[in-house]
C-alpha cells in the first residue's frame, strides 16, 4: 500500500458511468475527466510553526471532489490511484 507524506492524501478514483439515462455510450474522448474518488491513505498532516502536525480534513473513506487536474495518477497491484495535497481537496461527498 502506498503511504502519503506531510499533507497528502492517497485517493481511489471514482469513474462515473459509461451510459447516460437514455442508454447512450459515451466515448473515452468525449468523457470528462473523473473529480470523485475515496480516500484510501492519509498523511500525517502539515507542521505548523510550533512544530505540531494540524489534523488533517479528510479521513480514509471518504469520498471527496477535487480540482480537476490536481495529483499525480500511480498503478500499484493493477489498481489506479492519485495522490495528491489535502488542498487540493474541494470537499466532503456525505
């Protein structure tokens, strides 16, 4: 499993379906890029000038939107990640 440091966060991309309600394909081309995933691995969060870790907003499971083209895409085991900063977290699906 990977392990984030400081301020990062491990996430599984969510995709969204390949069908719209009519029963339509869509393409890979005409997709847009995936924004959902679950978070799968925290970091330990940012030091601040005290030396203390501030907690972190986010914890694994869940499922959160973030900028578009933040993060960095890793294949472990067969399986597509994104690690990316904890700012680059919009927010908290409930």
């Amino acid at each position: 499993m990977i392990k984030p440091l400081g301020e990062r966060i491990v996430i599984k991309v969510i995709e969204d379906t390949e069908q719209t309600s009519g029963g339509i394909f869509i393409p890979d081309s005409a997709k847009e890029k995936p924004q959902k995933g679950e978070v799968v691995a925290v970091g330990l969060g940012k030091l601040n000038d005290k030396g203390e870790r501030e907690p972190m907003d986010v914890k694994v499971g869940d499922k959160i939107l973030y900028a578009k083209y933040s993060g960095t895409d890793v294949k472990v085991d067969n399986v597509e990640y994104k690690i990316l900063s904890v700012k680059d977290a919009l927010a908290v699906i409930e």
